[in-house]
C-alpha cells in the first residue's frame, strides 16, 4: 500500500492540492454570495404602529423610539415652521406602554387638547398635537410585517458547504499527516466542524431561524484554523480550546465560543437589562484597564497582557464589549438631554490606559466606535470634527515624547527601502502575498509564517501565500458584508439602542481589519491589530464573537409568514376628520411630512 501511494499518489499530491485551494476559494466565493443574498435581500421591518393626519393619510411606526419633528433625520418628519428640529419623542418599553416626551419644553405638545410638558402614556386614538399639527396614534400589539416578504437561501445548505470547505482545508495538511501533526490538526477542523453544527442547533432551539451572520463568522474561523495549523500545528489544540472555551480569564476557563453570542444576545434582547448594566459593565472595563496598566505584561511593545501562570489574555479585547454596551446603552437614555459627558469621558477614560500600555493601534478603533456612536446619536457633524481635531493634537504629542511610535511612520510607504529592518515584516509581506498567486502555494511551500507575528499583524499576506489573494479577498469582503448588514439592521432595528450598538461593533470590525490588511501591505503604518476571527489569539475570537452578538442583537429578520401574524383586520385607517390642514389652502400634505412611506 505504502508502495503504491508513493509510486502513483505522491507524484499527483501537488496537483491534487492545488485543485483542492481552487475548489476552497470557489466555494467560499459562492458561501459569500449565498449570505449575501439571505443578508440583503428583501425589506425586513416591524411596525409597531401608525400615524395618521387628520385627513387619513398613514405613516407606519418601525421603531421603540421615533424622533417626531422637522429635523430630516426625525423618524416622523412635519416640515412645518412651528415644528422644533427635535420637538416629541415617542416611545415603547418592553411591556408594549407607549409613551410621548416633549423635548420642546416651551410649547410641549397637546394630548387630547390638554398641553403636556412632560412624558406621558399614549392609547390607541389619541391625538398628539406637534406644532399644531394633529396626529392620531393607533399602536399594534405584535409587529407586523412591512414590505414584501422574500425567499432567502436555507441556512443548512450554507452550513453543509461551510463543513466542506473544512474538509477540505484539512485535507490540505495531508503532507503533514504526521504521528505528531495529524492528531492537533484533526482535532482543530472536525472540532470546529462540530461547534458550527452544535451553535445551529441551539439557535433554532432558540427560534433564531437565520444563521448566515455566523456562518460568516465560522468561515473566517476556519481560514484562521488553517493558518495556525500551518505555523504551528500543536499551537491547535490551544485554539481550539480558546475558540470553544471563549478565552481564559484570571485562570478560570470561560464559556463555550457560542455562550457569548447566546448569553450576550438574550442580555441585548432585553433592553431595561441591557440599560442597568451599562453602569457596573463600564467599573468593571475601567477597573480591568487599570490594573492591566500596573500589572500588564510587555509583549511586542505594548503592555496588553495579563498572564495567570500558563493563560494570558488581552483585557482591551474583552473591554471592547463593555465600550459598545455602555456608550450604546448610555446616549439611548438621553434623547432630551444630549448630553455626551459620561460617554466622552469613558471614551478619553479607555483610550487613555490603551495609550500608556502603549497599544495605539486598539486605541485608534476604540476612538473610531466612540466617533461613530456619538455621531449616530447626536447628528452633530461639527462635535465630531471638534473631537476629531483634538484627537489629532493628541496625537501628535504622543508622536513628540514617543519617538518609537513615529519610526513607524518613517517606513510608511518605504517598506522596499527598509527591507532588512525596519520594513522587514511589510517587504515579507507583500513579497508572498504576490507569490501566492490567485489560489497559493500552500501551507507546506510557504516561508511567511517563519516572519514574526506572521499569524497576527501579517495573518492576511499568509492567507494570500498559501491559499491565495481570492480567499484572502473573500475574508476581508465577508467583514464588510457584516459591516453591511449592520448599517441595513440599524433601519429595521427596533430600539436605537441596538442600531447604535450594531453600527459601533461593525465599526470596530472594518476599522480593524483596515489597519491589519492595509498595514501587512504598507498602504498605512503597521499598527499591530488583529484581522477579526481569524489571526490567532482566544481574547480576540472572544471579542469578535461577542461583538458579533450586537449584530445579532438588531436583526429582526424572520419567516413573515410563519413567526409574525398578519395585521388585525380591525386596524384600519379611520376616516377622515376635520383638521389642521383643511384651513389652510396651498400647503400640500407631502411637503408637511417628510418622504416617509405609505401603506
């Protein structure tokens, strides 16, 4: 038999293998457009309710909170001159009580004639005078489906191409199928392989039916599996373990990869808990900061790690979580006052220890999710600038008392002149990337992962080397795909809270995977930040895959037909009454609301 595999076997093994990376990359191509499809296909929104004017004319309610006023980004826009900007709110807490808060505290707004200067309870007919324009709200007890419903790609289908493309990564360690080497790397796929099986099967325990955001997820995994079983193939068993245990935190061993997603997404799905934690989740980020300042470890300059005997973890990823939920949480509470002070602070509070550990690259995408929260929320384009400007300053100061830092900036753009030092890594970089080709090398021919931090900071130019710049750009285009969806979601999210939120992690996650990618290739300045799931490192799959959950946390997507009722036949549009608008000739009902759409 052994004379046989090498006589006729060995000789076709490079072929073999080849075809194997083609088939990988097709297949993953099709797997993304495949998420794509079920992602972004159709228009998924709840309404929660309507509006009407006093001549009939409908506007549906597709969010817990709804900005009433003449502000083009208002939920419910009167461009009408009595109108403030930003002048009612009108809300819904989980127990389904509806509620209006006048912002404009000099005129308020009229609730069945009677003038209200502060929050009080909505019921179905009411009339919210806004400015002198009278609306009539009728709520509805279940969301109802909005827009037509579409036929999305199954999730098991996507899931049985998943574990073919692991079978088929595995198999591209055949040449390693040593006594040493198999047992790690078998382990590493078909464990993998069998967590993504296990995480469907308590998602539609759940009744959590769409499974394409973590079938993304697990793809990305997957490369990243393959990467480290190339550099170090024992190095899989600790993976393995950091991916199914979620990462280890002061010595005690944390929870399964998908309990984060779960348990992260059934806090989010309540939104008062999600609220209540804001406070202690921000003590217990800053407490963790401040300890890994005194007690950290320096490992490649930055001073981020915490290690408990043979464990060691990385707080700024875990705080990462905690950054999103309390700046999210923080600015959904305060729609009358905009107040940005806690937030701000807690920002210039995280990006400060991040600093003195000298981590500036995790410090730059915790100001960029602090910049993108803040804009959601406030709108105020001119706030930002300011910030961003000092930010800059900064910046520069940091810069001007750390010389180490600017070196980096020396080679930026020079890498080719600094092959033999400082632009070692990025010279390496590009040089196996290019030699990669469109489908790779392979694992047993590539000569990157032998450079430093190759399956960390340069985890994209290893992927392009052995397995080839398609597979590489799929990785990076299914990041942006989740990016995608949570600027989708953040339209159809029920609470601002999980729009803001799912905007911030995506935030997080392009902004990482642009420093990481753009950085192996010397497009920008080598910052040291990992490529989401998938460079090595249990701190970082926790983070990515808790992150991940406040994506989950705003999709409100579901089988209309199955899971959500269709609308009583008692809710109709009452008929017309005598109002505002009837006295004054001229003003078109278009031009008093805004572009909202009509059922």
């Amino acid at each position: 038999m052994t004379a046989f595999l090498q006589q006729y076997i060995s000789p076709a093994l490079p072929v073999i293998l080849w075809l194997g990376r083609t088939l990988v990359s097709g297949l993953a191509v099709w797997l993304l457009v495949r998420c794509c499809l079920s992602l972004f296909r159709g228009k998924d929104r709840e309404s929660w309710g309507f509006v009407t004017l006093s001549n009939g004319a409908r506007y549906e309610i597709y969010h817990w909170e709804n900005v009433i006023g003449r502000a083009k980004r208002s939920d419910i826009r009167i461009n009408f001159p009595s109108v403030s900007r930003s002048h009612a709110i009108l809300s819904r807490d989980e127990a389904g009580t509806w509620r209006v808060n006048p912002l404009n505290h000099s005129s308020g707004v009229l609730l069945n004639g009677q003038r209200t200067l502060t929050t009080a309870d909505l019921h179905p007919g009411d009339s919210i005078a806004v400015g002198g324009v009278e609306l009539f709200f009728f709520p509805s007890d279940k969301p109802q489906p909005s827009g037509q419903p579409w036929r999305r790609p199954g999730p098991v289908g996507g899931l049985w191409l998943l574990t073919f493309i692991q079978l088929l990564l595995w198999a591209q360690f055949a040449p390693n199928f040593g006594a040493e080497n198999i047992y790690p790397i078998s382990a590493g796929f078909f464990g993998l392989c069998g967590l993504g099986w296990v995480l469907y099967a308590v998602s539609r325990k759940l009744h959590r039916r769409q499974f394409d955001l973590e079938t993304l997820a697990l793809l990305l995994t997957t490369v990243g599996f393959a990467i480290t079983a190339a550099w170090d193939p024992g190095a899989l068993y600790k993976q393995l373990a950091a991916v199914t245990l979620g990462g280890s935190m002061m010595g005690i061993l944390g929870m399964l990869i998908f309990i984060p997603l779960c348990s992260v997404a059934y806090t989010l799905g309540r939104l008062h808990l999600a609220v209540k934690l804001r406070w202690p989740v921000a003590a217990a980020a800053a407490a963790l900061l401040a300890f890994n300042v005194v007690m950290g470890e320096r490992i490649f300059g930055a001073k981020n790690w915490i290690s408990v005997g043979p464990i060691s973890f990385q707080p700024s990823e875990l705080v990462k979580l905690a950054f999103i939920l309390a700046g999210a949480a923080t600015l959904d509470r305060l729609f009358a006052k905009r107040n940005l002070i806690f937030t701000v602070l807690f920002s210039a509070y995280c990006v400060g220890c991040l600093a003195l550990m000298s981590d500036f690259g995790t410090a730059l995408v915790f100001f960029v999710a602090f910049l993108c929260i803040a804009f959601l929320r406030t709108g105020d384009l001119a706030s930002i600038v300011m910030m961003t400007a000092a930010a800059g300053f900064a910046g520069g100061l940091v810069l001007h008392f750390k010389p180490y830092v600017a070196q980096r900036f020396t080679v930026w753009r020079h890498a080719w002149e600094f092959t033999q030092t400082t632009g070692y890594q990025q010279s390496r970089t590009m040089s196996a990337a290019a030699s990669g080709g469109l489908f790779g090398t392979g694992p047993e021919d590539a000569w990157l992962k032998y450079v430093g931090a190759a399956n960390t900071d340069l985890v994209f130019g290893v992927v392009s080397e052995e397995f080839g710049l398609l597979l590489a750009l799929v990785c990076v285009a299914a990041v942006i795909a989740l990016a995608a969806f949570a600027l989708r979601a953040g339209d159809s999210a029920r609470s601002s809270f999980y729009a803001i939120a799912a905007c911030g992690a995506a935030s997080m996650l392009v902004f990482q995977t642009s420093l990481n990618v753009l950085g192996a290739v010397d497009i920008l300045p080598l910052t040291g930040v990992t490529f989401p799931f998938v460079s090595m490192g249990g701190s970082s799959m926790l983070s990515c895959w808790g992150l991940l959950a406040y994506l989950k946390a705003a999709d409100v997507r579901r089988p209309p037909e199955k899971e959500i009722s269709p609308p009583p036949k008692s809710e109709k549009t009452p008929e017309r009454q005598e109002g505002f608008f009837d006295g004054i000739p001229g003003v078109p009902v278009d031009e008093i609301f805004g572009k909202e759409e009509r059922s």
